[in-house]
C-alpha cells in the first residue's frame, strides 16, 4: 500500500484554507445529529434514551458474527430475489475500513480492475495500491453520466477480475437503474467478474422509482458481488465508525474476513449501540425523510441557480445521492466561444472572495484529467440557510472582476 499518494479531496474538504472557509459545501456527509437529536426524532424517545444509556455498557471488544446492526442490514438487502442473512455482512470502520477488506481481500498483483471515471478517488486507488492494473469507463454528462455497457465489455480483458462501481454515483449524482444493474450483473456473469459497488449513498435517491442494491441480484448460479456502506451519508452519523460489506459468496466473505482479522478486528461496542438505533425501526425513516427534504430544498435553489445563470453553468440533475457536479464556462478566445474555466483557480477565487468553499473536479476526482475541467462537486445536503448563502456568494463570484480574468 506505499504506492498511494496524498487523498486530494480530503486534503481540500478538510483543510483550514487559512481560516477562508465562511461555508463549506464541499463535502458529501448527511447533516450531522446529536444523540439528543436522534432521541427526539425518535417514535419512542424512551426506549431510544434507554438504548444509548452507556453507563452501565462494558467497552470491551465482542467478537460476534451477528449482532443488531447487522440483522437491521441484512432487511434493507431482502427482496423477492435474495435472501441476506446478518451472517452475510462484515462491519468496519466506515465505508474506508469496508471499502479496504474488499479491495485487500479480493485483489491480487496483476489483476486488472475496471472502474467507472470519474469517481471516489480510493475506490481506484487503493485497488492500485493493491498492485492491480487499472481501466477506466468515462462517465460522460452529454449521457447524463450513465454507463454504456458496450463500452465496458470492450475493456475486459482475460486477466481482468473485478469492476468498481458506485451508487449513487459520487462526485454526479447520477444513479444506475435497476435495469441496468441487471445488464452489468449479467455482463458480470459472462466473464466471472466480481461487482463491486460502494453504495455509501444509498437510499438516498430523489426519483420516484429507487433503483435496487447490487446485492438484490445475486443468485445461486453467480453471487460473486460485494457492496459497501456506511452512516456518513444518508443517515449523517460520520462521526460514528460504522460501515459495512455485504456479499452472498462465502468464498468473497472468508478472504474479506481473513484480512478484517489482521487490519481491524472489531468495531466498538458504543458506535455499535448508536448504529443500532440509527438503523432500527425507531429512527430510520425519520433520518431518511429529513435529509431528502433538504437535499430536495437545496436543489430547488440549485436548479434556480442554473436557470438564472444558463449558458455559464451546466449541471445534470442529480438523482440520488447529497452532490452535484456543477461545470462552470465562459466565453474566452478570438471566437468568443464559450470554455471551461479553470476549476481549480475558480475553487480558490470563490474561497478567497466569498468564503465558501467547493471541490475543484480535477484535483479531487482526476487527477488533473482536461474533460474535467470547470467541474466542482457541491453538497446539496447542508442546512439550507448555508446552501443558500453559497449560492448567494457564487453569484457574488460570477459577477466579479476576478472571475472575469479565470482561463
């Protein structure tokens, strides 16, 4: 794992910008609640008060193979097609810690991996790091950012042994329908790949019809499919290091649980118990239907933003997911037609004039590739009143002199 370089995107969401950052809407976590929080909204304050009673809890380290968190899990995978026992699902810390026993557990040096571009950075890195050799399916936004399968099948090679997905899709927006989800399991199938989806964002989707998990697909005559998650996202639990990796394969679960065994061993037994009541039947709904209000509130000032500014911003709607990818243009050259700015220098001018920052798509999601130049991810699901002022000073940016002078 030496060969991994400096994380950009955590660099730049989480670094002090000399004291700059006013509002931030560069990150992509749920917004954060406090235990008083998750009491209140809570259809039984009592019983939650009572679960998240610590007092009497001995922090030692139990290691079980089932416990609440994983049966609340496995009934968020059941469908008509696949049953998910809690057995089924290995806990870590957060989707890092899940994301890297996939990775670690399943590749080997001289494997080749697809993956979809652009994406979460370390879902391709650490496969890199893995000593595995890397293709990339670009993602395009004239398609809306959807993959087109025979593109994909045109990169598999003999040697190749997994494809990376992610859904929702992080940096986009963009969400793979159930439909599709069948074509890559079957395309899957054909070539006995293993399908990996980071589904951190799921079930946080803004369309009427929710697209299934890549888990609802497995079947006893292919089950080599693996995906993760986490309570960052969807439910704004960052701060408890809960996440997950889910398959049917017990021949993917056993090397997955060999390495968990050398790199973590266990998760804590308080972030346990919080995770517990986030996911049970108290609580859930609630926190799902609080931050797809405000996801929806915050697009609703988004997409005016487009409106107004037409012809200098451009941004497919995202459907699910708490980010969108907003390209920003201007009219430059002896024609006058209209480039991509400089996402970087924009990402700077707007923090240094303004106080709001978002993440430049080529530093964070490239690494420095041209088509993503002018792109910046942007959280649609921050508290409104700050998203609002984002947008306000935005357009505060667009109209200034400064931005006039951006390549």
């Amino acid at each position: 794992m030496n060969q991994l370089g400096d994380f950009e995107l955590a660099k730049w969401g989480h670094g002090d910008h000399n004291g700059l950052v006013k509002i931030s809407a560069a990150g992509s976590q749920g917004p954060a609640m406090s235990l008083n929080d998750l009491k209140a909204i809570s259809t039984d304050p009592e019983a939650t008060s009572a679960a998240l009673n610590f007092d009497d809890m001995k922090l030692t380290a139990a290691h079980t193979t089932t416990d609440a968190v994983t049966h609340h899990l496995a009934s968020f995978y059941d469908s008509t097609k696949v049953f998910v026992q809690p057995s089924d699902i290995l806990l870590a810390h957060g989707t890092t810690g899940a994301n890297s026993i996939v990775l670690q557990g399943l590749l080997s040096p001289g494997d080749h991996v697809i993956s979809t571009f652009p994406t979460y950075a370390p879902l391709f890195s650490l496969a890199k790091a893995c000593g595995a050799t890397l293709s990339f399916l670009r993602l395009r936004d004239e398609n809306n950012w959807t993959i087109d399968i025979p593109e994909l099948e045109a990169l598999i090679k003999p040697e190749t042994k997994m494809l990376i997905l992610n859904n929702p899709h992080n940096p986009t927006g963009s969400t793979i329908s159930t439909s599709t989800q069948a074509a890559l399991v079957a395309l899957a199938a054909k070539h006995d790949l293993i399908l990996f989806c980071d589904e951190i964002f799921r079930p946080l989707f803004h369309i009427a019809e929710h697209p299934s998990s890549f888990l609802e697909h497995a079947s006893k005559s292919y089950d080599r499919i693996v995906v993760t998650g986490s309570l960052s996202k969807a439910w704004g639990f960052a701060g408890v290091r809960i996440g997950w990796a889910a398959t049917t394969s017990p021949a993917l679960r056993e090397k997955m649980r060999r390495v968990r065994e050398w790199i973590l061993q266990e998760v804590g037994e308080v972030d346990k118990r919080i995770a517990g009541e986030v996911l049970g039947p108290r609580c859930c709904s609630a926190i799902l239907a609080k931050n797809l209000e405000i996801a929806r509130e915050n697009w609703g000032l988004l997409r005016e933003f487009l409106r107004v500014w037409e012809g200098s911003v451009r941004c497919v709607v995202p459907t699910g997911g708490s980010t969108a990818f907003v390209r920003f243009l201007r009219k430059g050259g002896e024609g006058g037609e209209v480039r991509p700015v400089d996402d970087l220098l924009f990402c700077q001018g707007l923090l240094e004039e303004t106080g709001v920052l978002v993440s430049p798509g080529r530093l964070c999601f490239g690494p420095d590739e041209e088509e993503l130049k002018g792109y910046v991810r942007m959280h649609i699901c921050i508290p409104p009143d700050n998203f609002r002022r984002a947008i306000e000073g935005l357009e505060r940016f667009l109209k200034s002199d400064r931005f006039a002078k951006i390549q």
